[in-house]
C-alpha cells in the first residue's frame, strides 16, 4: 500500500465530504465539522509524514498506511450517514426552545459556584501553576481537579437552558471565561471541545451561512491547541507541530501492529466493558484500554498516551467495526442535532453528545459512555431539585359558584382544612 498515495486520497475524502455536507446545508451541517475534525486528528502527523517532517517517535511508519485507511473508513460512514439523513433545511427555532426551557436558578448558583472555585484556586496557587510542567499544575490543582473538568462539561452544554435570562447568561459566561483561564493555568485543552461544540450548536440556529465564522473558531482553537502542546514540548508554534496535534496514529498504529497477530480481537468485549465499568465494585472488570495501551508499549512508565475510538473499533472487529462504530456514532451526532429545538433535554444531550465525542476521538467508549450517564444524572438532578424547590401551583379555578347556580347545577362544596 503506497504511503503518499493513501495519505493524500484519504486528505481528499475528508475535504470532499466536509464540503458536500456544507454545501448542502448552507454550511450548518454539524457532520461536515466533525468530519474535518476527524480528518486533521487522524491525518495530521500522517501528512507531516508523506512531506518529510518529523513526526512523533511513537508512531510506527510501516503501519501508517493501514491507520490512515482505517480513518478514511471512519470519515466515509461518517459521509454515508450524512448523505442518507440529511441535515435539516430550516434553522433550529431558537424561541421555541426558549420558551420550552424552565427556569433553573440553581443552575445560575452553580456557574458562580464554579467560577468562584476557579478564581480562588488561580489566587492561591496561580504563580506556581504558571511555573511548572503539565504533571506539577496538575498535582498543584489538588484532587478535584479531573472532577472540576467533568463537571465543566455538564455546566457549559446547558448553554439553551442557562441562557434564557439576562443572569443566566452572565453567570454562563463568567464561568466560561473562568473555565477557560482554569484549564490554560493548567495547560489542559477541554475548553476547546466545549467552545467548537457551542459554536457547531449556534450555527444550527442560523439562516445565513456561517462557513467563515466557524472556520475562523476553529483555526483559533487548533493555533490554542498547539500552544498547549508547545509550552509541554518547549517547541515553537508552527505547520509541523500543529498538525502532529493528532495523537490519533500513535494509538492506531501500535495497535493494528499488535492485533491479531499477538494479541487476538476481542470481538465487543471492550464495550461491554465500558457498561460494566459503570457498577461500582463489580469485579473482573479490566482496566481502562488507555491504561492497558501503557502497558503494552511502556510498562511501569507514569507516561499517558489515551486510546483512539478508531483502534478500539479495530481491537474488536478489525478494519469493519471502524465505519460501523462510525456511522452509529455520526447517526447519534445527526438525530440529536436535527432535533436540537425540540425542548431542552435534547438540546442538552445534543451538546453533551457532541462535546463527548470530539473528546473521545482520542479516548475511548468506556469514557465516552461514562461521560453521558453521569452528564444524564447531573441533568436529572438539577430537575429534582428544582421540582422540589419550585413552589405548587394554585389549583385552577372552578366556576362561580352564581354561574353554577344560573345554569340550574348546585354550587361545588368548598374543602376546608390546610393544604402542605
């Protein structure tokens, strides 16, 4: 299989589809983003490859050509599904989600509650935070950090419903701007998936083409992405480490080096096991796929090197579960963005969903299952707790007791005794 070739038709396919997606849905279709997304994550150091540059030493050279095919697959069933369920031609009514969305006050708490939780952190540790390596910030941003993060996620994909009043969306932005600072002071990148999967769900409710706004949005966040990775490296800002961003080939290459001649395909296993993970002290669990990664390219190191969805796909069913896995995922993607106005559930899981996914291109389904269950019970738990906070309603009325009386009926007998 010839490299160059492979490389560069696979660039091809994931430009191709991306712009016949847009064209066809006055550049709202959210599947042309996230085709592109998948293409720069998966390609990238794939290409820097084919021109000569240096790419990470994890990646094997002689399996590129098998893991770049193996993202065309993804980015072909991702166009596919595209191409059978259309984008909606009409914008999303944003007035009707709107008037859909009751008010959650304590949603309001909870983003000042979050940004005063960053704030405070940067005051007391912010110097040294700015002065150490990723592991050291981390380690400085104490035990809730990774909670912090999750949570973030939760709070920002309530944007429809949080932003319905005047404090609400001062509260959601505060917190925004928090968040973000939060997670450059510690040189992590979870910002980014949240601000491009805000921007894919804003343009699904405009009705003019927004082709230069989102590609503006998303060139900023891939320049701030590899700023990230450049204060980790120490290496300058540029073409080669921009699109070396994708860690996505290191994972796949190892791993379709490995599979089935060392280690046999598992045929679903690891997601059934991604359910499993979800009872707490259920044994014979295996570890996270990340975790057993580690542990077959450099055991006993503290290195991380995350999982892709494109090798955990391959670990199960080989080369075929990659665009199965795919068209499920960009089904899921398609159906919640076309319903997105229908009322604010869906319009949350939408932006969960979405959000999720870009993460766990470079993760895994055991993380991108968690992420949803635990992002439905936060959901559930800010209606509870309004349901009971919210006061009762007045029963309605019944009709004068005269009316009742002209019209030849008794009057209705008024209940004593006090209402709880």
């Amino acid at each position: 299989m010839n490299v160059t070739y492979t490389v560069w038709g696979a660039v091809a396919l994931g430009l191709t589809a991306a712009l016949v997606l847009l064209a066809r849905s006055a550049s709202r279709d959210g599947l042309g983003y996230l085709i592109l997304y998948v293409a720069f994550f998966g390609l990238g150091p794939a290409v820097n490859h084919v021109l000569g540059n240096e790419i990470f030493s994890g990646i094997l050279p002689e399996r590129i050509p098998q893991a770049v095919l193996g993202v065309a697959l993804a980015i072909a069933a991702m166009f596919v599904v595209g191409l059978v369920l259309p984008a909606r031609r009409a914008a999303a009514d944003r007035a009707r989600l709107t008037e859909a969305s009751p008010p959650l006050p304590l949603l309001t708490l909870a983003f000042w509650a979050l940004a005063a939780y960053a704030v405070g952190l940067l005051a007391l540790r912010g110097p040294a935070l700015l002065a150490g390596d990723k592991l050291l910030r981390i380690d400085l941003a104490g035990p809730w950090h990774y909670p912090y993060l999750l949570l973030q996620i939760f709070a920002c994909s309530t944007y429809f419903m949080a932003t319905t009043s005047r404090a609400g969306r001062l509260a959601y932005w505060t917190n925004f701007a928090c968040y973000t600072t939060y997670c450059l002071a510690t040189n992590e990148r979870d910002f980014i998936y949240v601000a491009f999967g805000l921007l894919l769900h804003l343009q699904l409710f405009r009705t003019r083409g927004v082709t230069l706004r989102v590609g503006v949005t998303g060139a900023l966040c891939l320049l701030g992405a590899a700023y990230l990775t450049s204060v980790r490296s120490g290496q300058q800002v540029g073409v080669q480490q921009t699109l070396n961003e994708g860690s996505v080939l290191t994972v796949d290459t190892t791993v379709m080096s490995l599979v089935p001649f060392m280690v046999p395909h598992t045929h679903g296993a690891t997601f059934w096991h991604s359910l499993t993970a979800l009872v707490p002290g259920l044994d014979g669990v295996p570890p996270a796929l990340a975790d057993w990664f580690v542990g077959q390219v450099a055991a006993g190191s503290g290195s991380g090197y995350g999982f892709t969805l494109t090798g955990e796909a391959y670990l199960n069913f080989g080369m075929l579960g990659i665009p199965v896995l795919f068209a499920l995922l960009a089904a899921a993607a398609r159906l919640l963005m076309n319903n997105v106005d229908r009322g604010p559930f869906t319009a949350y899981l939408s932006m969960l969903f979405v959000v999720s996914l870009m993460y766990n291109i470079r993760g895994e389904s055991r993380a991108l299952i968690a992420t949803l269950v635990y992002g439905l019970l936060f959901y559930g738990l800010l209606h509870l707790i309004r349901s009971r906070l919210a006061p009762a309603r007045p029963a309605p009325a019944g009709p004068p007791a005269s009316a009742t009386a002209a019209a030849g009926q008794p009057a209705p007998a008024v209940a004593t005794g006090s209402r709880r």
